[in-house]
C-alpha cells in the first residue's frame, strides 16, 4: 500500500526526482572511479614488472634505479660490466638471467637492448607478452647475421607512428630530440609488434644487445661530424666483424628469475656479495610498491576529495526532498484524511529518498562501469593503468553502503519535516 | 449515537478558548449543519470529530468512543474504518486515477473492505455504483484527476467518502467552489447517499441557504459568545 503510493507518488514527480538521482549518481561515479582507479593504478604500477625476481645494477639508490630501468624515468644510472651476465646465469639458484640496455630512443620511445630470450621470462601485470604481428627478433649468429639489425615495437610506439611489420626504421643516440645524431648506417627491421599490455614496455623499441652495440661500432672512437666518410668506416667496421664481437662490454640492468623465489634473499645476499663491482639486487615489486607510497598523500587527498564530494550531493538530496516537500503538504492532508498516520507520512518520505538514493547509486554504479569499459583501452594506451570491469575494490562497496545509509540518515530530516507537517495540518493543509 | 460532545471546550494552545460546545448528540443516519462566519471554529470541530487534534477540556465521542482516551494510532484506524472526508477542494491524489483515489479508503481499512465486499461484491463494484449515482459513470475509471472538472473531482471526493460504508461522512465547505446550480445537484446526491447508506453527515458551510436540508443545525459565532444550538 506505502509502496505503491510512494512509487506512484515519485513516478508522478519524475522530472525532479531524476535529478536528486542524477546528482547521487555523479557523486557515486566519482568516488567509485577513484577508488578503482587508486587500486588499479597500484597495481599495474607494482606490476609494471613481473616476472622477474631481481633487477640487478650497479650499487646507488634502487628507486631511482628502478625508475630509469622500468620507466626511463630520471637520470639514467651508471652501467655496469657486462660480465656480469654470465656470472649470474652460472650462480646457484639463479633460473635464468636476462641483460637489458638503455641509452638511444626511436623518436620519444626509449630503446631497450635485451636478448631475445626476454620474450619469454618478462611479464607485465602477471600477463606474459604477447605479439600482436610478427614475432621477436632471433638470437644474432653467425648464420643469421641479418638478425642484428630486427627489432619489436611496443603496442604504442607501433600505433603511434604507424608502423608495420617490414619497415625500417632508424634510431638515434642518446636521449633524442632534434638535432641528435642518428644511426643512418645501422636501419632496423621491424619483425613484430607487441600486443598492448599497460606496461611501459608499450611505448619501448626492442632490440637485441649485439644490435644495440652495432649500432655503436666506431663511435667514440672516430671523431663525430665526419659525415659520410665516419659512416663509411662504420659500414667497413662492421662488415668485418663477427657477429660475436658485437657483445657488449656494458649493460644497464640484469633481470634475473629464480628457480625457487623463497631463495630470493639468498641469491640477493650472494649478487650483493659479489667483489669486481658493487652490485645491487632489487625487488622490483617491492621497490616499487614503496615508490607508490610516496604518493599516497596524493591519492588520500583525490580520496578525500570524492568523499566530500559525494557528502555534499547527499546533503542537496535532502535540500532538495525538503524543497519538494511543501509542495506535498496537500498529498499528506488527504493522505492522512483517508486514516493514514502522520508515521506512515514519515515511512513514505523515508522510503522514497532512500529508493531515489539506491536508484541513483544504481546509476553511477552502471554508467560508471560501463565508462570504463569504453575507456579501457584508452587509459591503458595513454595513462599505462589497466583497468578491469567489475574488480570494484571491497571499501568502494563499503563507501557506496556508507553513502546509502547516509542518504536514508539524512531523509529523516524530511521525514521528521513531514511527520511535524502532517501532525499540525491535520487535514487543512495549504494548497501549495 | 454517532457524536456525543459535552461540555466541549477547544483552544488553540495558548489562546483563549475559540469553540465551546455545552451539548451536541447526532444519531446514526442523521445529519448536521455547522454553520457560521470565518475563524468562529467549524474547522476546529471538524478537527475534534475526526480526532486530528483533541478537546482542550470535555468529552468528544465518536462511535460511542471517546476520542481523549484512545491513542493517535486508534484515532487514525477509527478515522479510517468509520469516516469518510470530502474538503472544499483539492480532494483527490493527482498521481491515482479517478478509480484510485476511490479504492484509497478500501485499501487502507480491512473493515471498510470487508464491508464494501459484504453489500456490494468487491469494491470496484462499489465505486462503479457510486459513479453511476453521482453522474459520474460517462468517464472512464482510469481518468486522471485533472482531467476532470471542479465540480467533477468534487464528486469523486463524495464517491470516496462514501466508499466501504462508513459510519460518518464529514464534509468542509464541499460546495464552496462550486456554482449555485452545481451546489444543489451536489447537496442533493451527498444527502441522498447518506440516506441510502444510513450514514450520518456532518456538512461545515457559511451558506445559511443549505440548512434547512439538514436534520440538525450547529451555529458558531467565534471565540467570546457562547455556541448556540438550534434545534430543529
């Protein structure tokens, strides 16, 4: 009986009523979408890298570290000696050990020169890579010369600069930018694309550590500007040399996997131990989730910002039911006419604010999922957070039900105004 | 006895008294004309005998109960099962159809449904009586409210108080908004059903022309004088 009345009673009030519900709708949308994007920033942060135990690089600060070799972020960190490589691939407990260079961009996007076994062992976010076209570079021998000189493109550099399996592409040394020197006489092959994975690796080049050193023979030595007759030594150089020669003598980071992870700290102590160079082991996740405490004070703030937010909408909600409600004095007097109590007046304004709250809570939970949905794809591109639909976090259900009850606590004070209303009309109420 | 007041004194709080009634009895199926100018208490009356507010001092019985003595939920449930209320104006929900705002009583009364369905079947039986009664049966039950006319809703109020059977009808300047023609049609179809059922009618109105139609009559002059009763 209540129920009908009240829901014919809102449907009669509909026009108004939708925007309460529009309003709680928005603010339910803001503070669900900060509390996902917060935990899944964290996540595809802390999980930037995964798979890989332990990055190891010259001893200094491990965040900054990270930073660089993970985000090329920062300055770049010292290299290390590239014999190290093979000492980690030989030390007890160690799986497998993976080199990984840095230094030269392909336009914005940061090269990194690993081996081609990185394919298999390096994971983003749990997911293993995948190739989107082609395939990964091969290992350069001296039968597959050609090798060298194969590359991969990350999902947004390939979308980006539109670029497919086949073309050539050259790179240029150093950071970038316009008037940096270009490796005109070392042009790469595209041999594969990567499927997007909201990782940094999305915006990387990769090629294979013997390509990177390629492209660097001569350098240094020869005096730079010569034009084409330094171009012309590279040229002769190279085609000189055994694919073998092309190895390192340096590397930015070795990524390492365990065969057994609770070993992890032994294996860090042994690496740490180790006496031609300082080295250190860092644990990328660890590290990483570190980093991102630092920026708590900013996502608390984002956080506390939505709830304010979504505070000051329930409080219009109930400005907004205590506006309407004048207009209702007539629909009491008549209801209560017809015997019914100025408490059920009360249980009807109750019953329809927190409805209208649920409705609009409904609203925001559904617009807000399904926004994510279409945008998915463009913030894992452009912002590297992937996000899942409907892995809403635990405290976003639990500050939707706190935001529910808050919007049947505040409906009592319209119902408090109904229960007095209907008590002193009696049956003459104003006609508004 | 369907209203027995005694010694009746009712005052806003604080106030001096606006309404003093030494005695007043109405029998089952009778009917009373409270009349007199504006602020002289008939409002407040109808207040008191639907027991919305309660006597400042005496006894006000409704039904053979006292209204002081029963709590505000009985007074709601004796106001629901044994009245019926038609206002000058503004009588009907505008969200319920004509039918609707009909069955409101029914719905809310298990007794006044049982008696609806004891004499008449079912209850939207009733009301499609009811309309045939008051002139009403041309519109479809389903008409919403403002669709109808002024004196058409006023109609639809009757056919509402009238619904389940009830003991009494109050009805508040029913016929203030409405032209002279349309005011004797509409006196005459609110007696004529009281007759009918043997419901008793308690009818507030400043137009002295209407009380000669009335078994009793109830004239208020305000605060300071004495009520006097008329008999007829």
């Amino acid at each position: 009986m209540i129920w009908q009345l009240a829901l014919k009673s809102a449907w009669s009030r509909r026009s108004g009523l939708s925007f309460v519900v529009l309003s709680v709708a928005v603010s339910a949308m803001l503070v669900l979408s900060v509390f996902q994007l917060r935990q899944d920033a964290r996540q595809s942060f802390s999980q930037a890298v995964s798979g890989v135990d332990l990055m190891v690089g010259p001893r200094g600060s491990a965040s900054e570290f990270l930073l660089y070799t993970v985000f090329q972020l920062g300055r770049p960190s010292r290299n290390m000696q590239a014999s190290h490589l093979e000492t980690l691939e030989n030390m007890p407990g160690v799986a497998w050990a993976v080199p990984l260079q840095l230094g030269d961009r392909y336009r914005e996007a940061p090269v990194w020169g690993t081996s081609s076994a990185f394919f298999g062992v390096f994971r983003v976010q749990q997911q293993p890579l995948v190739f989107a076209k082609g395939r990964a570079f091969a290992k350069p021998s001296a039968d597959n010369r050609s090798a060298v000189f194969e590359l991969v493109l990350g999902a947004s550099v390939a979308s980006r600069y539109r670029h497919h399996v086949g073309d050539q592409i050259v790179l240029t040394h150093g950071d970038g930018g316009e008037l940096a020197a270009r490796h005109e006489q070392t042009p790469f092959t595209v041999v594969g694309v990567l499927a997007p994975t909201g990782g940094s690796i999305d915006r990387a080049v990769l090629v294979s550590v013997q390509g990177f050193e390629a492209m660097h023979v001569g350098w240094g030595v020869m005096p730079m500007g010569l034009g084409s007759g330094m171009a012309n030594v590279q040229k002769d150089l190279l085609a000189d040399m055994p694919v073998d020669a092309l190895t390192p003598s340096s590397l930015t980071a070795i990524l390492v996997g365990l065969q057994d992870r609770s070993r992890v700290f032994q294996v860090r102590r042994q690496i740490e131990n180790t006496t031609t160079e300082p080295l250190m082991a860092v644990l990328p996740g660890v590290t990483l989730d570190e980093l991102w405490q630092v920026l708590s004070v900013a996502e608390n703030t984002l956080l506390l910002v939505g709830l304010v937010v979504s505070l000051a909408s329930l409080m219009s909600v109930a400005a907004l039911m205590l506006a309407g409600l004048s207009a209702r004095r007539r629909e009491f007097a008549i209801l209560r006419a017809v015997g019914l109590s100025p408490a059920a007046m009360m249980r009807l304004v109750m019953l329809e604010t927190a409805v209208v709250a649920l409705v609009g809570l409904l609203v925001g939970l559904l617009a807000q999922q399904s926004g994510l949905m279409l945008a998915s794809d463009w913030l894992r591109q452009t912002m590297g957070v992937s996000v899942r639909v409907w892995s809403i976090p635990t405290e976003a259900w639990m500050a939707l039900g706190a935001m529910l009850l808050t919007a049947v606590a505040i409906a009592g004070i319209p119902a408090w105004r109904a229960y007095r209303w209907s008590l002193s009309d009696g049956l003459s109420a104003p006609q508004a | 006895m369907v209203i027995s007041l005694s010694q009746l004194v009712y005052a806003w709080p604080g106030q001096s008294p606006l309404l003093r009634i030494d005695a007043l009895n109405l029998e089952a199926g009778q009917s009373l004309f409270v009349g007199g100018p504006s602020g002289s208490g008939k409002s407040s009356l109808l207040s008191l005998l639907s027991g919305v507010v309660l006597p400042t001092a005496g006894d006000c019985q409704v039904l053979g109960q006292s209204m002081a003595a029963l709590s505000p939920v009985a007074r709601d449930r004796l106001r629901a099962d044994a009245m019926g209320i038609v206002f000058q104006q503004f009588n009907l929900l505008p969200y319920l159809s004509m039918m609707d705002n009909v069955l409101l009583p029914v719905k809310v009364s298990h007794r006044r449904h049982a008696q609806s369905c004891d004499r008449h079947g079912h209850p939207v039986a009733q009301a499609r009586g009811l309309f045939e009664r008051l002139g009403l049966d041309a519109l479809p039950p389903s008409t919403p409210v403002h669709q109808l006319s002024v004196g058409q809703q006023q109609r639809v109020a009757v056919a509402r108080a009238f619904m389940g059977s009830p003991a009494l009808v109050i009805a508040d300047e029913p016929t203030s908004a409405l032209d002279d023609d349309n005011r004797d049609a509409f006196l005459e179809l609110l007696l004529g059903l009281a007759n009918a059922g043997s419901t008793s009618v308690v009818m507030v109105s400043h137009d002295r022309r209407l009380a000669d139609r009335f078994d009793q009559q109830l004239w208020l002059v305000g605060p300071r004088p004495l009520a006097e009763k008329i008999p007829s």
